[in-house]
C-alpha cells in the first residue's frame, strides 16, 4: 500500500469523476490520500470533500500565487475534522502572480497558524530559496515536507539538515537530466514521500493524461527500480514516512 501525499482531486474544475477516482485509487493499493488546498476557496472545499470520504484527508492553505488575493479566513478551518496541514504556502519567484512582500507576509501567517494548531506544513517553493531558509530558521518546531521537489543538492541538505521531509512526483519519473536524476535517488529513504499533484504531471507512463492519485502506484515503482531496491521496501518506507509526519488515522 502507498499513500499519495499531495492531490488536488477535491477541486470543482478536477476533469474526472472523483468518486471513480477515489475508488479507482483504493482498487490500485492506494491506502490514503491528501487534498491540499491552494487558495481560500479551495481549502474549504478540501475540508467538506474529506468529511465524505474514508481514509481521505485535508491540508489547507493559500499557494503564493493566490497570496494577493487573502489567506486569514483559512483561520476558521483551523481544528477542523480530518484536517492533517497547513498547505501548500510557500514562495514562488518563478511567475510573479502576487508581489513578494505579500507572499513573504501570507507565508510567516500560515506558518504560524500551523504552529499554533501543531499542523506540519506543505510547503511550495520555486526560485526563492534564499528568501525561503531564513524565514524558516526564525521559528522553531517546523515539521513538513518540501512538494514537489527538483532544486538541488545544496538545498536538498538544506532541507535534510532541518529535519524536512521531501515530495517527489511524476517529474521525477520522466525527467531527462542527469542531476536530477542523481538528486531524486540521493533523498535518505526515511525522508521521502510520494505524491501525484493531481490533476498536473502524470507520471510515466501515463504522461499526457490527466493524473490522479493512484498512478502514485507508478512513481513507487519507479523510485523502486532506481535504487534497486523492493517496490515493498518504497511503499513500507514511505506509507511510514507519510503516517508519521501527518499523523493519518483511518
């Protein structure tokens, strides 16, 4: 059994049935899965969609794309049933949708509502690394997992040396570069998890469809020939990894 940490499947513009989906995810040896919300629509909507559905869980949070637009209603969310995060927040420098300053403030802001509710954090950075550790390093406790992760290996120890987990996804099983490669099957084991970011980046061999939670399946298998090791060995540590750091129940 695998867990797909981060999926946006809750989404009212996901493009198929969720309820097919969910099932189809279950039937594939998916054991849990994480809905992440994005913006404050999108965590409340991760929150009801949850209540209706076993072994299916919440993060909620505001993306820094959507940071412009508010983030402190997520407030009310805080405490709710099955909620596992805060997330995904973060810095993005890549695309200039909301103004730094302003995803810099919505980041310290939901870092401190996840510590003041004992949530890890789903944390979403692109390009601004240099911003992101000292942010970071000026509270205490953080526990969480960089998504989506394809930096390099001076950030990878960064992220290591503060006791972060890393998020791997459908990149990881399609990339063509070396590094990159070297980067994903140097991450320690008993710091990985899996995860789809479905709707986006299927991962082989399922590239061009739309993704969804129980093609994690595929990125276990995937990691598990990499390293020459057991799919059970992947699917052990991660399911652990993942069970420990959000404290899944159910």
């Amino acid at each position: 059994m695998v867990i797909d940490t981060h999926c946006h499947i809750h989404e009212s513009d996901y493009p198929l049935n969720r309820e097919d989906t969910i099932n189809f995810a279950h039937e594939s040896g998916v054991e849990k899965m994480i809905c992440v919300g994005t913006s404050i629509k999108s965590s409340f909507d991760a929150i009801e969609f949850v209540g209706r559905h076993d072994k299916v869980f919440a993060s909620i949070g505001v993306h820094p794309h959507e940071s412009k637009d508010g983030y402190e209603k997520i407030a009310e969310l805080a405490g709710s049933n099955k909620l596992v995060a805060v997330g995904e927040i973060g810095l993005d420098y890549y695309y200039n949708h909301s103004p730094h300053d302003v995803q810099i403030k919505a980041l310290k802001w939901q870092i401190e509502l996840a510590l003041s509710n004992n949530l890890p954090i789903i944390f979403h950075i692109r390009d601004a690394f240099d911003d992101f550790w000292p942010i970071f390093d000026s509270y205490k406790s953080i526990r969480g997992v960089l998504h989506s992760f394809t930096d390099n290996q001076a950030n990878l120890h960064e992220c290591l040396n503060r006791g972060l987990y890393v998020g791997v996804n459908g990149i990881s099983t399609f990339t063509k570069d070396n590094k990159q490669k070297e980067l994903f099957n140097s991450i320690p084991l008993d710091r990985l998890l899996l995860e789809t970011d479905s709707p986006f980046l299927a991962p082989a061999p399922n590239r061009g469809k739309t993704n969804q939670p129980a093609y994690v399946k595929d990125i276990a298998i995937y990691h598990a020939k990499a390293r020459g090791i057991s799919y059970e060995e992947i699917a052990n540590a991660t399911t652990l990894n993942a069970n420990t750091l959000f404290s899944l129940k159910n």
